[in-house]
C-alpha cells in the first residue's frame, strides 16, 4: 500500500512545486503507515528524478514514453490509474494547478476515488479521511468527509510548508499500456513564455488596479517588480482595459495565487479581487482612500498616491539589496 | 452540432458567506443566485459561435443538477439565448454526483460539444467536468482560453503554466471553459425574457447514485489582525517591516 504523489516536469526538470507535493504525501503516507511512491511521467533524468528523495520519496517511478509527450487528459489518466494500481495506493496526490485540475478528476471517476480539491493542509483525521478545504471562493472552509477506500487531494500551491527529508529510493521504469483509443486529442503550436518569473510560481507579485490611471504608468511597478524578483500582476479592469496582458488578471475569474508577498497597488479590493489573493502569506495596499477595502486584507498598508509611493518604495528597496 | 452547457447556480459573488444549523448550512437568506461565472462566459461563447450559420449549430441546451429553486437561474441562460434547458431534479451533494447524472443523462440523449466551467464559485472543486468525460470515455481539454469551429472541425486554446496550446480534438468532447473564452458575458434582452418563458425547461428525474464526499461542517476564516498603517512619507519603514517582521523579502 502506499501515497501515490504525482510530480509534474517541465522540460525535464522539477519545480519547488513538485518537492512541496512530495513532502505533502510522505506526511499523508506517515499518518498511514505507508509508503511514498513518486511517479513522474516524461524525459526527467536520473539526477532530476533523485531530488524527489530529498523529500521523502521511499520509491520513483518514471514513466518515458514518446506517446506522452503532450498531456493527453485521458491517456495521463489511464497511466496514473495503471501506477496506482500496482503500488496499491490508498492517497493519490496531486497538484491543484492547470494540469492537475485536468487530471485529478477523470482519476476520481475511474478509480472511484473522492476528490478533495484545493487542500493546503494536512487531514485532520485519517479516520474518517477529513480534510480541510477552502470554499466559497476563500470566503470560508469546510471540513470534508472522503467516504471512498482511494482518496485523491490536489493541493494548492505554495499552501504547505515542506521540508527536506533525505532517503534514497529506488527509481523503477514502467511501461503503461497504452491503447491508441485512449488519445483523442492533438496538441500543435506550443506557445511559451520564456525568462520571466510565471505569476503562479512567484513568491513576491507586484500587482497595479485602475488607481494606475494608464498602462502607460507601469514603469514603476514594473522596476518594483524587477528589483525583488517578483511576477507582475493586475486587477482584472486593468487586463480588460488592455492596459495588462489577460496572464496577469488575478481574483476569482482569474488566477488564484498564494505568494508570500503582495504588494496591490491602486487597486480597492474588491471581493472577487481578493478571492484571488486571500491567501498570500503577507499583503501590503497601497491606496489613496483610506476606506478602500484592500485595507481590511492587508497587513501593511499606505494612503497615499502610488505616483508617489512607489518610486519611493522602489529607492528603498535599492537602499537594503 | 448539438452544444451543451453544464450550469452551476451559485451565490452572486458579492455574497458574505454565512452559515445556520451549526455551521453545516450554507445561510442563503437573502441570498442572489446567478450563473456560475465561467458557465455564463461558455454560454456566451456557444452564442456566438451559433450566431455563424457556417458552424451548423442546431441547438443549445442548459443542464443543471439542482431542486426547483435553480430554474430561475436556468430560466436566466434561456433568456440570454439557450434553446432549451433540463433539470436534473436532485439536491446536488458532490461533484462526483452530480457528473454522475449529468452522464446519465447524455447516454440517452448525446451531444457533440460539452461545456463546463473551471470552477463552480460555492464548492470551488473544478471537478465536474472532467468527472463527466471520464464517465463518458470521452476525451476533455481543460484550462480553455479560446474555442473556435473550422470547417467542423473544433480548435481550442489552452492554458499550460506560462504559455498557451493548441489543441483539436475528436468529438464529443469536454470543454472546460476559463477566461478568455469570449469577451464579456452576454446580457438577456427584453425579447429574449419574454421568448425564455415559453422555452422548454424539461425535468428529469435522478438515478441512484452514491456521493463520495460529505461536507461535516462550515467554519468562517479567522480575522486578520489590523493592518498596520505607515506614513506615506515613510516608506522605508514599510522595508523595514517587510525585511525584519514579515520577513518577506
Ligand atoms: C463575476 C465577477 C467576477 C469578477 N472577477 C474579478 C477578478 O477575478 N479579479 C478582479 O480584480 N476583479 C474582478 N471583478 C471586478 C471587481 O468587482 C472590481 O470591479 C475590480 O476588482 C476593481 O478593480 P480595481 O481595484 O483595479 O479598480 P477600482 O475598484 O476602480 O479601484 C481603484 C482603486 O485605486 C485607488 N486609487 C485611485 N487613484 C490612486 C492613486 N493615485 N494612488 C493610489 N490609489 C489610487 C482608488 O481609491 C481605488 O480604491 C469581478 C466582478 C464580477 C461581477
Ligand atoms: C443548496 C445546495 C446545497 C449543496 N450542498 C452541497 C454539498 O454539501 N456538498 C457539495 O459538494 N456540493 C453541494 N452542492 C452542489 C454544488 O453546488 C455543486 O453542484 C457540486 O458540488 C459541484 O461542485 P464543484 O465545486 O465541484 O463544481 P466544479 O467542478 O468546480 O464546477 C465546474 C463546472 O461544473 C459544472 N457544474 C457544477 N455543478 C453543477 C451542477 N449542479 N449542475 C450542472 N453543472 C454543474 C459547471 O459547468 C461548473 O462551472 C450544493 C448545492 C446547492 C444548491
């Protein structure tokens, strides 16, 4: 029996992402008793597919078959569902993010396993499976009940506060079966964004509303943005404006983000706003109305004019690196 | 083609989350009830693409899991320009549920272009519509930014982590629809109000299934302590604070 976790690459290598979701199941597989069985599906070499131990990985699997080389929902599925299978899993964990939201539910459905989405905290109980998951768009929690045997939790990103944890596991190929009625779809013109820092991976995000006035007047959180390492980001007036990319659009129809930092600048606060960045570690608002709503979220806040604060912000930040 | 639409009737998104009978009910004293946003854009997307002749699009439907208390929200997608809408007349307990009946349902009675939203905006599981795919062994392509018909032919844009894809697929397929699908939702006309009234809204009863899930209880976050306000003329203490109280940066 074991925690199956399953860990994402990109271009072959991991991301901060995939050791925060290995730490996670070895948690899980440690109330269980059981084993941590990591399965990584692509070209990830040895050295890469090590890392995971570092995490608590008792065991790998690495799956590198040329037919999967674009994600296929229902062929990704079926070889997840084929690894679950064979190391007996009981938890099936995997990312709340794009690919993982594409996954985690056909899984659910074919290994008749209860989803419990979005989780960034341990079970609270392993018996019953009870976990705790935000709802209403982070305008409250509710404790959930997994009444299935196989459980799947996707769990959101940068939630879980991970840890190293050295062992060697054994890294083992596999080799799905792989019917051709199992690939429907056809993926072409692959279009990546390249050098920048993606808003969903950032720890630090720079973020501009309508009290920017212009996207013309970006400059300044641009350089902000540049200077601590962060991703920018927008209200989604600002990305409908066309002032921002759609990339950028942050809340309850946008992205949903947890960075340690972010910093809202000229932007009010509004509820759907705040559906999208509830969950940052720390928030500081910067706004020229002291009844701006942002202001009952942060944990920092300035009234004052982001014509004014940010360059200074931007020369105090200088002052310290 | 035969297009449907998967709608989640949900809390409008102002609405203060608020619990009774000890926190295991959702409060909806007073509560407005809209379409899940992304249900609204798909819808809008369906509308546009069967406003072009050259797409042969002969019907969009609306389906719903839901007690008689969501058929306004249904009677509000007719309005906005869906031919037609089934309830399926059960209390919706958990997303594996509802694809459950949603699957049921189009096993008798198939379509070509199945759309759902990323996220239903109360239980936040983005889980149904890929549930429903696999029900149906059927492929789906989530994280849906664009969807256009060429030549019968159905193309969609995908959302990956830092980039976009391309992406065809066989039909019937699941399309799990996110921003950027269309514009802006479409708003109903007084004609299409008047014309929705008369449209068929078809109940059909539940098979039996089990959920797998069961909420126990509801808890309100924690208040955030005050935000501690620096002066506008001092932004390096902000730095400060940042560097040596949060420590996060
Ligand atoms: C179904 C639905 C979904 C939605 N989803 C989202 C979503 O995902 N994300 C999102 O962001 N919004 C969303 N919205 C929109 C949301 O309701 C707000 O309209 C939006 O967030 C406001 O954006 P803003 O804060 O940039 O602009 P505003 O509300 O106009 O706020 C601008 C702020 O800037 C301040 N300001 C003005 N000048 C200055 C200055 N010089 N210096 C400093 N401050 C200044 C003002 O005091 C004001 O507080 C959604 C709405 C609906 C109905
Ligand atoms: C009064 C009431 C009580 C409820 N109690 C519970 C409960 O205790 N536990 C629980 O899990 N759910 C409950 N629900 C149901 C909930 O609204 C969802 O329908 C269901 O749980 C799926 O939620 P999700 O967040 O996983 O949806 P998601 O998977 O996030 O939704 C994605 C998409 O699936 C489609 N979809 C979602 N729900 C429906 C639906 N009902 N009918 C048709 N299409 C749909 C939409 O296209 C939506 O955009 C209740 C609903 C009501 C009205």
């Amino acid at each position: 029996m074991s925690v199956l976790v399953f860990t994402e690459n990109w271009d072959g290598k991991f991301k901060k992402m995939s050791f925060e979701l290995v730490s996670y199941a070895s948690k899980i597989a440690e109330m269980l008793n059981i084993q941590t069985v990591a399965l990584s599906i692509g070209d990830v070499q040895e050295d890469e597919l090590k890392k995971l131990g570092n995490y608590a990985a008792d065991k790998i699997i690495s799956v590198n078959n040329d037919k999967l080389k674009n994600l296929d929902n229902q062929a990704y599925t079926s070889v997840i569902a084929q690894v679950a299978e064979k190391e007996g899993a009981k938890v099936v964990i995997i990312a709340h993010n794009n690919t993982g939201k594409a996954l985690a539910p056909r899984l659910s459905v074919k290994l008749k396993a209860g989803l419990g989405a979005g989780v960034s905290k341990l079970p609270s109980s392993v018996e019953p499976f009870t976990i705790f998951k935000k709802v209403y768009s982070g305008k409250a929690y509710s404790n959930l009940v997994i009444k299935s045997d196989i459980k799947i939790l996707t769990l959101a990103q940068n939630s879980f506060e991970f840890e190293e944890n050295v062992k060697s596991p054994a890294i083992e190929s596999f080799e799905p079966a792989l019917s051709d009625d199992l690939f429907k779809t056809t993926v072409s013109n692959v279009q990546k964004q390249t050098g920048k820092i993606l808003l969903i991976d950032a720890e630090i995000v720079v973020s501009g509303g309508r009290g920017m006035k212009s996207g013309d007047n970006w400059s300044p959180i641009e350089e902000l943005a540049e200077l601590l390492g962060a991703a920018t980001a927008c209200s989604r007036p600002v990305s409908d404006e066309g002032w921002r990319p759609h990339e950028e659009h942050t809340g309850q129809t946008g992205k949903i983000i947890a960075p340690n930092l972010y910093i809202a600048a000229g932007i009010s606060g509004a509820i759907q706003h705040l559906a999208g960045i509830s969950s940052s570690k720390c928030i500081v608002a910067i706004n020229t109305d002291k009844d701006a709503p942002i202001f009952e979220a942060a944990d920092y806040g300035i009234i004052g004019d982001t014509a004014k604060v940010l360059p200074d912000f931007i020369q105090a930040v200088k002052e310290i690196k | 083609m035969k297009i449907l639409i998967c709608l989640s009737n949900v809390p409008d998104t102002t609405t203060k989350a608020k619990f009774v009978n000890d926190n295991t009910a959702f409060d909806t004293t007073g509560v407005q009830w809209i379409i899940n946003p992304w249900d609204e854009l798909a819808l809008t997307r369906a509308i546009e693409l069967k406003s072009d002749a050259a797409n042969s699009i002969e019907n969009i439907t609306v389906i719903t899991v839901g007690e008689k208390d969501a058929e306004p929200t249904m009677r509000k997608a007719l309005a906005i320009g869906a031919d037609d809408a089934v309830r399926i007349d059960a209390e919706p307990t958990d997303a594996y549920f509802v694809a459950a009946q949603i699957a049921e349902y189009l096993k008798s009675n198939p379509f070509d272009l199945i759309f759902n939203g990323i996220e239903s905006a109360d239980y936040n599981g983005s889980a149904v519509g890929g549930m429903l795919a696999e029900f149906l062994n059927i492929p789906s392509v989530s994280a849906v930014s664009a969807v256009n018909i060429e030549n019968g032919q159905v193309k969609i844009k995908r959302d990956i982590d830092g980039g976009t894809e391309e992406v065809t697929s066989e039909l019937p397929l699941v399309v799990i629809a996110q921003k950027g699908i269309t514009k802006e939702p479409m708003i109903a006309a007084m004609r299409g109000i008047m014309m929705a009234r008369k449209k068929p809204l078809n109940v059909v009863a539940p098979v039996e299934v089990d959920a797998l899930t069961e909420i126990v209880n509801f808890e309100l976050p924690q208040p955030k302590p005050p935000c501690k306000m620096i002066e506008p003329d001092n932004v390096k203490e902000l730095v400060t604070l940042l560097q040596n109280e949060a420590k996060v940066i």
